[in-house]
C-alpha cells in the first residue's frame, strides 16, 4: 500500500478572507479588552483622594458562598484597603454581603480575603509600599471572560487637600466646557 502525501497549497488572496476564524485559537492573540467582562465593584473614592501610581490585577480566594453573592452585586470596596502579611496580600475592609440561598454555610461579610498575585509583582509592590511609604488598595473588581473573580490592585500615595481642591477646579471647568459646547 502507498502512502499518500498531502499537499498544501498557498491560498489565493481571496480565499483567506472567506475562511473566517472556525479553527483553533491562536497562541499569539490575546483578548479584545472589555468583551467578555463584567464588571462587580469600584472604588470611586479612590481616584479622588489618591494619585495612582501603579496597578496590577490579581486573583482572589473566595468561598462559594461569595461568589454567588459577587454575581448578584453585593461588593462594597468603600472602606476596603489591602495588606501584607506573612508574605502574602490580603484583601482587608471589603463587604460581601450574604447570599440568601446559603443557609448555615453562609461567609463572614468582612473576613479577610488573600489575594494572588505572581511572585515578582508581590516583591515589586509590596517593597514600594514598604519603603515609599505607599498604599495599596482596590480599584476594581471584576469576573473575567471564564468568570474568574479579578480584583486590580493599585499602588497609590494619598493626595494632600490643595490637590483635591485642584481636581475639583479640574473637573468643574471640564464640566463647564462641555456644557458649552452642548448648546452650540
């Protein structure tokens, strides 16, 4: 019995548009930002009293319980701050409320929650915070595209009152702008 070879032909330039993207993915794409994810909790507080200096996203260890109350909307960052401790970034000062469907195994609201991040950014951001005299908080948490909890981590120093007075300045003038150029 012979075996046969196959033979692959370059395509034509007007067949590569017609094929689509039926196949496999490809290793080298990466996600289109926003699809896919959805978006639970944000400190808005934040970007008014402190200046961002870094930020990073990281995962976070949360009961069932948790998550299911997460999907619902019941997430407050208000108070939240992160620290560090034993080596390791918890999730300090967040509210999860209680999911009704739980029962007995229902979640403490504010337990701490550890937070996972890759080695190389724990020991960048946890040596500025430690030496600068920096803040690490939440910004945003968020379910990614596999429904994956994801908390994004900033690195923050807290803004002195005239600067506050200046993003009010800021924003008010911004305001001031657009509500000109509406009425053209």
């Amino acid at each position: 019995m012979s075996k046969k070879k196959s033979v692959t032909l370059p395509a034509s330039p007007g067949t590569a548009a017609k094929k689509g993207s039926g196949g496999k993915k490809s290793a080298g794409k990466k996600p289109v930002a926003g699809a896919g994810f959805k978006s639970i909790a944000e400190n808005r507080k934040a970007k008014f009293q402190y200046e961002l200096i870094d930020s990073v996203e990281c995962g976070m260890t949360l009961m069932g319980s948790e998550v299911k109350s997460m999907r619902e909307g019941k997430l407050s960052l208000d108070e939240a701050y992160i620290r560090v401790q034993k080596g390791e970034l918890w999730l300090i000062g967040s509210d999860i409320g209680h999911y009704h469907n739980a029962g007995m195994w229902n979640h403490d609201p504010r337990r701490p929650r550890k937070l996972l991040v890759h080695a190389r950014e724990f020991e960048s951001f946890a040596g500025m915070a430690r030496e600068r005299g920096l803040t690490l908080i939440p910004l945003r948490v968020y379910f990614n595209e596999r429904g994956i909890a994801k908390c994004v981590m900033g690195l923050v120093r807290g803004k002195k009152l005239h600067d506050k007075r200046e993003t009010i300045k800021k924003r008010e003038a911004e305001r001031g702008l657009q509500r000109v150029m509406r009425k053209r």
